[in-house]
C-alpha cells in the first residue's frame, strides 16, 4: 500500500532497535520521545531518547551502558536513502524515575564513531596532505559505514598525535592543515560525514539551495497536509544581531599573529584585517556584516604561534600566517551571526545544507504590500544550516535550525 | 584586548629519554621519547620519527654564535625533563634537564632484549655496564668516592714515575701519590664520554683541582696548592710574547733526551752562586764573534791532555802567548800549549813597590834627585837657568811641577813616502823589525769596529786621523823606540799597538788610538826584571810617555812596559801603574797610592 503524509511533520519510525550482548530487542514501544543532534562544529551525532519502561527493560536486558541503539526515522512518502538512520551507543543513563509498575529514564546517545572514537589513540607519526591523513584516520580508525566527502587539498602536515584520538588527530588536521581553504571543518550530518569548506559548502549549493524558508502568518491557515508547510517558519528565537566589542575581544575585524621560530630564531608579526581578506572569500549573498570602516586594531587579538620549522627533518613550514588569521575570523562569524528557526521536519535535509530565508519587516503592512516588498533586507536572504536538533515525539517530527549567514543580501546602508 | 602567548593554555612538563641525539644542525637537539606522549613500541613510533627536542640552555651561555657552552650532553638512554614550548599540542619539546639515578640491572637487562621496545638507549651502551654491574647510582664514582679503582685515580696511581735522577749526583725524587679524598658531596666532577674528567673538589682539607686527558695526561692541584703536571704525549709550548717565570725554591730538571735551547737574541745567564756545567761528553764553547771568559779570581783552564787555542794571534792584556803570525793570506791555528808562562808567576805587590824604576832616588844608580831633574829640564830647554836658581833648594815635587812646565823634545820623524800610499799591508815594513801587522794585531781582533783591512781613518776619541798619519805615527814609533829596545831585548814583543778601542781600564784619550803606543812584554823574561829594562829605556831613549804597569790578576801579578813616541814632540813622562793607577809618576810617589798597597 502506498505511502501517505498524513500531516506534515509526521515521521515513520523504521526501527529502534537495542542491541545487547548480540540480542536485538525492538523498544519503539517504549519510546516516548527521540532527540537527535547534528552540527557542522561536531564531528559526530549525539542525541538521547526518552523511554517509558513498564517492562523493567532495564534490569532484564540489563542495560548498563555501551549498549547499541539502531535509529531509523523517515517523512512518510521519502525514499529510504532519505531516513535519519543511525547507530549510537547509549553513553548514559540519566534522569531515572522509578515508579510502581514503570520506571521513566532517558538514554544519552553518541554516535558508534564518537564512541569508538573514544577509545582509538593514535601513536604514529603522520606526514602527507592533509585531506589524504584524514581520509586514511577516517577509514582505519573510525570503522564507520558512511560515506566520507572530503575537500582535496595539496597542503601537507606532519604531526605527531601523542595518544590522541581519531577525531582530535582529524580536528587538528582539519584546524591547523587546511591552510588553502581555512574555515574547512569535519563534521556529521544525518546522511554523510563531510570534510568540507564553508566556502565549498556554499559554493556547492550556489545554484541548488534545500529550500526557501519563510516567515508569514499565512501558515496557520494552510492545510495541515500541505506540504508547503514544510517551508514556513513555525517560530524563530529571540536572536542577538551582532556584537561589536565581542568582535573585536575575539580579532574578528582583525587580529595579530605572532610567529616565533626556534631554530631560525625569526620573530615576525602577521597583521590581518578581516575586511580585505573577507572579498576574496566565498559567500552566502554579498554585502559584509560589518562595515569596512569598523574601527578596528590588530593587538586587539594578538596570538603567539611557536614554531619549530626543523622539528623533523622533512617538515614542512605551515606557513600559519597565510591562513590562521582569517580561519578565527571566519570561524567566529559563523558562530556569531547565527539564528535559530523552528520548522516541521523533513528526514531529507541535513547540516550544511544552504537555505533562502524570507523575514518581513516587523511593520505595519497594507493590503497592497507583498512578501517581496516588505522584506527585511538584513535578515532575508541565504543561510547555511549549522546545527538541526531533530525531534520525534507524539508522531510529530520538529527540527530546529541553527542557521548561519556570512554577509546580507541587501546593502546595509 | 585579549592574548594568546606563550604559557596562556598552561606549562605542559614531561619526562621522557633520548633515543638520538645526532642532530644534522647540530644545535644539541635530542629526540626524546616522551612518557605518557609517546608510545614505547618502537615499530609504531620509530626513533626517526619523533621531534627534535631543543635544549634549553644556562643563562650562563649566550648561546648565540658560538658564545656560551655547547648544548650537547646527554646520550641515548639519558633521561631528560622538559615541556612542550606549543602546550596543549605536544609537538614542540623542550629539554630542560637530565635526570640521574640509579638504574636497576634487572630492569635495563630486561628492556635491553625487548626489541620493540624504546624509552632507552637504543644502541644499549648507556647506562654503563660497568656501573649497572654493581647497581651503582649515575652519580659519578669520583663524586661518590666509591669503586675508585675503576677510576683515573688508579690510574694515576699505577703510573708514578719515581727515582728521577738529579743534575750533579743530587738526590732523586719521585712523584707524588694522588691527592684524593673526595667526600660526598663536595666532589664537582664533569667526566665526558671518552673518560675525560674535570674535578673541582671541596671536600674538607683535601680540595683539589683536576683536569685528566683519556690517553693518561693530568694536571693535578692538591690541597697545599702542590701541582702535578705529566704529560704522556709531547709537549708543545708556544708563547708569542714575554715570558717571566720567578721560582723562589730549587729546580731540578732532568731531561732523558736530548736538549736544544735556541735563542735568537741576546741571552743573559746570571748566577749568584757557583755555576757548574758538566759534560760527561764533550763541552763546546763557540761564539760567532768574540768570546769572553772573565774572572774576578782564577781563571783556570785545565785539560788533562793538551789546551788548544787557536786562532790567528793570541792576545792576552798581560803578558802575550802568541806563535808566529800566520801569513796574510792564510790564516792557520797556533798551537801555544808549550809555550812556557813563567813570567806571569812570581811578581808580588812588593815586588811591584820596590822596583821603582822611576824613583829620583838613585835606585838605578844614575844618582838622580830633584835638583836633578831641574837640571835635565833646563837642559831640554823647558826652564831657563834663572827660572831654575829661583826654585827654593829645598824644592819639593809638587813645587817642580807647579812651576816646571813639561816642554815636549822636538822630534823629527820622516814618514816620507810611507806616509803616502794609499792602501797598507800587514806584511808592510814599519822598520827594522816590525811591520804592519805586529803592531796592529788588537785592532784586527775587533773586526767589527772597523771597516777595511786596517784600522786606519776611523774617527778616534773625536779625533779623525787618516790612515797615512796612523801609519806614519807607527813607523815613528818602530823606529825611535822599538827597534833600539829590540836590539837591546831580543825576547821583546808587542802585545798591543794600535787599537781602535778602549779596552777595560785603557784611557779614553789613549795613544793607542793613534797609533803612538805599545805595550811591551819580554817572554824570556822575569816581570820582576821589566823595572831594569824600563829603566833602561827612560835612560836611553826619546819617549812620550814610559810606564811600567803591573796589574792585579787572580793568582799572578801582570806585567808590561807601556811607552809612546810623538811625533810631533816628546814629553818624556814616566812612572809606575798598578791597576791601571798612578804609583809612582816622574820619580815622585803618590802615597795615598802607596798606603792602599800597604794596606
């Protein structure tokens, strides 16, 4: 029988399947409410899981941690490839009340990379481009099923994890090797795991952004089955708009590095402005967030880098001041200037995805003015989806969207 | 504003061991296997792969162009403790310092075998086999004064030098035992790789200083301030400029090899006491120009076979030991040790004070006396007969010579054409029996103080007389005084003429230096007899001035007759020298001269 949508926002839960000791147990039914997090600034999905357990599930299994919780949610009508399917182990038990006939307690979850994550340490020396060391920790060390889309670069590191993990190996590739694209990250979607640019993220998506969001209260009066619902914002948070002084306290208009080489004892001092930089850079629309008159001084954030260009005998010079400054930059603002929007859920859409946002003007509106024409021009426009916290509760899948945006659409001025 | 430098994300310490430290820049960096950063397991992490560490040097080395101590120290196996200059990163170490211990056997054995495994010296040299032989601590054996006969000590010890034969038959000594007994923890030793050691001691009443070389050469400084100094290789001491060396005790040198002592300049040898200078072997004494041997007493020569004196003449200030003069082309050695020397023997201060040749007593028995000598002075035309009635009778001889001036006898002499020649000969005839050469043999001793063949042109006492009138004052000479006194002494010779110096004791205003003088002597004859022969002379010659000079010598008194002839007119002055001092002058004795001898 064919697949309906009911209501928009409706899910279909595929499986919640608990493995233990190599016993699987379907607890759907004891499910009350799933929570599930993905965010471009984490490396993998985190989540818990409400359960209301009169079957003393607890004890019989029993489950005393590192159990194994299979995930498969889906929108109804959507292929298969577009379920949130995943495997995380319960890292912890919280929040346990115990009643007479059923006990109510909430499994904290982590991804099965994170956890294996947690207990791989690297002790060898790695040296090569950076984008292929990623690739090789990702597939040696992490076993995970996913696919991997990676950003290839020529730079080249060499590092010495002393007992990291994986993912702190990966992180310190990814924050401190991508100088050709500085604000790269490595990060988990519901779908894939992404070693990705911002830029390229955006400049993916340049022509085929997910969807187009919009702000009106015309929603309540659509039908529930409407599938256009999908694109209304139900609510958006009380946001900040922008912060000057914390700006400058983190060199976001611009900053110093200072470099300090021990062997050929150069002391040299790298000032950055972010304005300059800023137009050689990828962006969501094209206006800058601040003005370029932004009063602004480098020793407002003055950062001293060690370096030790002999430390090996094949080491490469990093070259820090090429990228540093304008990865704290870029990397602040994309955690700055972040909003958060409530839609219904989809199971198709994922972090990093890039969006169109319409936000009218908080305004007296006529019977003659239209969406377009009463458009706020600061807060209209693309962003990119940097965190979705997905809810599936009571049927009704709820997604919050941490949205980010680099520039504005219109001038400011 | 905010910052992020060094030490904002926190001092991040470790420990760890060297497994390398052949650091291509050579800058003293090691690689250290870092505990808890690290893994042991070489093949995951090999040597090769883990970071240089730098080494964090004393504030005491600059550390900057070769200024300061090198940083170079540790070896594979050392275990060291540092931080990471980056924090957090764990890349970037650095040395702070070494730590010691005392290394269990078990355990070193143990990971010595596991082949994977690292936090040691890879190459299994460190630590030491023979210090984990009896668990002993890192603390070196000299600093702990323990199993001291597996250090330098025993080896300094083993190797004394002693009965060191001394110059003269004089006692040997040995060499001192070392001077160690080092208590911990006084003991500072630096003991390099290669065994070299360095101590600085401060252990109570036994302080010591010591730098010791692996191939055995050591100096040692003891508690008293002793040092010894032994070197088992050569010795090289090179010093560019003055030396000053002042020894207030006795040195005794003993060298087993040969000796050579080159010294390009002046060298001055003084000794307060004797100096004795033995040769088992042959002794020689050779100067590039003149050689001088002086004594304020005896000098003694003495062979037990023959004395060799060569040379083209023999000169003495005294009497003279000459053998014939060698031809004028060749010059050859005169062998003069059968020459008989009596009359350098047997002359007495007395002897000296009664000859009195000169006296105007009548000890010559011409019956001279004052009165006389107005006579004769009258007679020579130097007073006229009234100046000579009015002199008292009495007339003493300081009254003779205040009022009779010493009117030189003119003379004649023809130089004729000998004065002419431009260049002389030493075969050149002076006169009946001497030439050129016989009264020229002192100046052709100093060769360096003239230039030609002869002295002749040399400015003399700010007088600049031409060779002709030095060779015409010569001839002068020969013929007027000589001649006549070798006819009459046939044993006469003349030991000095013509000088172009001033030797010790001469008159600055010699005649000598003109040409106008000899010094005679009579090998046949007994000094004793030169009185007669000078009176002899005064009685029957026209003469400058005559002198019968003794001087004092060690052992002996010298004997000669000095006299000159003037040319250009005769004074005829006489008297006795002792010492080079008047005795007795024109018949009238100084007596203060006199008391001297009589004292």
């Amino acid at each position: 029988m064919a697949e309906i949508l009911n209501k928009v926002g409706e899910y279909v839960t595929d499986a919640i399947i608990l493995t233990s000791k190599g016993k699987q147990l379907d607890i759907s039914a004891f499910v009350v409410q799933t929570v599930i997090y993905e965010d471009i600034f984490s490396n993998v999905m985190t989540g818990h899981m409400v359960i209301n357990d009169a079957a003393d599930l607890i004890s019989r299994l029993p489950i005393i941690g590192t159990e194994l919780i299979t995930v498969a949610f889906r929108t109804p009508t959507m292929p298969v490839t577009s379920s949130i399917k995943k495997d995380f182990y319960i890292s912890s038990i919280a929040e346990r009340e115990l009643g007479d006939k059923e006990q109510n307690y909430v499994f904290n979850l982590i991804a099965i990379e994170g956890f294996v994550d947690s207990t791989t340490f690297l002790t060898s020396r790695l040296t090569g481009s950076t984008s292929d060391l990623i690739e090789k920790i990702y597939n040696e060390h992490l076993n995970v099923q996913k696919d991997l889309y990676i950003e290839q670069h020529t730079t080249k590191a060499t590092v010495l994890p002393n007992h990291w993990t994986a993912l702190k190996t990966i992180n310190w590739l990814t924050n401190g090797g991508y100088r050709e694209v500085p604000n790269t990250l490595f990060f988990e979607s519901n779908k894939n795991f992404y070693c990705m640019s911002i830029d390229a993220l955006i400049k993916n998506q340049k022509n085929n952004i997910y969807g187009s969001y919009t702000l009106t209260p015309e929603a309540t009066s659509l039908s529930p089955t409407n599938i256009e619902q999908y694109f209304f914002i139900k609510n958006i948070a009380k946001m900040g708009f922008f912060d000057v002084l914390k700006g400058q306290d983190f060199g976001y208009y611009s900053n110093k590095l200072i470099t300090h080489d021990i062997v050929t004892k150069q002391y040299q001092e790298w000032s950055f402005d972010y304005a300059t930089a800023r137009k050689g850079q990828t962006l969501l629309e094209h206006n800058m967030l601040f003005r370029d008159t932004t009063p602004n001084n480098p020793n407002t954030y003055r950062r001293v880098k060690s370096l030790d260009t002999k430390l090996w005998n094949d080491y490469t010079d990093p070259h820090y001041q090429t990228w540093a400054p304008l990865r704290n930059s870029l990397l602040y603002e994309a955690q700055s200037s972040r909003y958060i929007i409530e839609v219904h859920g989809r199971t198709d859409i994922e972090v990093g995805k890039v969006i169109e946002c319409k936000i009218p003007k908080s305004i007296a509106k006529d019977d003659k003015s239209t969406l377009s024409s009463v458009l706020d021009p600061l807060l209209s426009g693309k962003y990119l989806i940097t965190h979705i916290r997905h809810e599936f509760i009571l049927g009704q899948h709820i997604m919050l969207l941490e949205i980010m945006k680099d520039s504005y659409r219109g001038s400011p001025e | 504003m905010q910052q992020n430098v060094y030490g904002d994300n926190g001092f991040y310490w470790w420990v760890g061991v060297v497994e390398d430290r052949d650091d291509p820049l050579m800058l003293g960096r090691c690689r250290v296997r870092i505990v808890g950063y690290h893994t042991p397991i070489v093949t995951e992490l090999p040597v090769e792969d883990l970071p240089w560490a730098h080494p964090m040097q004393p504030i005491t080395s600059a550390a900057m162009s070769g200024v300061g101590s090198t940083p170079t120290g540790p070896v594979p196996g050392t275990w060291v403790i540092g931080f990471f200059r980056d924090g957090s990163e764990g890349q970037e170490p650095i040395i702070m310092g070494t730590l010691g211990g005392a290394p269990s056997k078990e355990y070193q054995e143990k990971i010595q075998k596991d082949t994977k495994h690292g936090f040691k010296d890879p190459n299994g040299e460190y630590p030491r086999a023979s210090y984990l032989e009896k668990n002993e601590p890192d603390t070196n054996r000299l600093a702990r004064n323990e199993n001291i006969d597996d250090t330098v000590v025993q080896l300094k010890d083993a190797d004394l030098v002693s009965g060191v034969e001394v110059a003269m038959g004089g006692e040997s000594w040995n060499q001192p035992e070392t001077s160690y007994a080092a208590r911990y923890p006084y003991n500072h030793v630096y003991e390099s790789e290669s065994g070299h050691v360095f101590e600085v001691d401060d252990t109570p009443n036994a302080e010591r200083i010591t730098m010791y070389h692996t191939a055995g050469t050591y100096v040692d400084v003891d508690n008293n301030g002793t040092m010894i100094q032994k070197v088992v290789g050569d010795n090289y001491e090179i010093l560019l400029r003055n030396n000053n060396v002042l020894i207030r005790g006795s040195t005794n040198i003993t060298v087993e090899g040969s000796c050579n002592v080159y010294i390009k300049n002046d060298c001055n040898f003084e000794v307060d006491g004797n100096l004795k200078i033995h040769s088992h072997g042959d002794l020689e004494l050779k100067a590039g120009k003149e050689l001088k041997l002086a004594s304020k007493l005896d000098l003694v020569l003495h062979s037990d076979v023959f004395t060799n004196i060569s040379g083209t003449s023999i000169i003495t200030s005294g009497p003279v030991i000459s053998a014939p003069l060698a031809p004028l082309t060749t010059i050859d050695p005169i062998d003069i040790s059968r020459v008989n020397l009596p009359y350098i023997f047997g002359v007495s201060r007395r002897d000296a004070l009664t000859t009195e040749f000169d006296s105007l007593s009548d000890n010559d028995g011409d019956g001279a006396t004052v009165r006389d000598a107005i006579n004769k002075a009258v007679a020579e035309g130097r007073i006229t007969e009234e100046e000579a009635n009015a002199l008292p009778p009495d007339v003493s001889p300081e009254q003779f010579d205040a009022q009779v001036p010493e009117r030189p006898v003119k003379v004649t002499t023809n130089c004729g054409v000998f004065g002419q020649q431009a260049n002389y000969q030493l075969s050149d005839k002076l006169s009946k029996h001497f030439t050129v050469a016989d009264l020229t043999s002192k100046a052709r001793a100093h060769p360096g103080k003239v230039t030609g063949i002869m002295a002749f042109g040399r400015p003399v006492d700010k007088r600049v007389l031409s060779k002709q009138e030095i060779a015409c004052n010569l001839k002068a000479l020969a013929e007027n005084v000589l001649d006549p006194i070798k006819d009459k002494y046939g044993d006469m010779i003349v030991s000095s003429g013509f000088r172009n110096f001033k030797p010790r004791g001469g008159a600055t205003n010699s005649q000598h230096m003109v040409g106008q003088a000899a010094d005679l002597q009579f090998t046949s004859t007994n000094p004793k007899d030169y009185a007669a022969i000078a009176s002899w002379i005064k009685n029957n010659l026209t003469f400058d001035q005559l002198l019968l000079e003794y001087e004092q010598r060690r052992g002996y008194v010298a004997a000669w007759i000095h006299v000159s002839f003037n040319p250009t007119g005769c004074r005829k002055t006489f008297g006795t020298f002792w010492n080079h001092e008047y005795a007795v002058s024109n018949g009238r004795r100084c007596k203060d001269i006199i008391v001297n001898f009589i004292q």
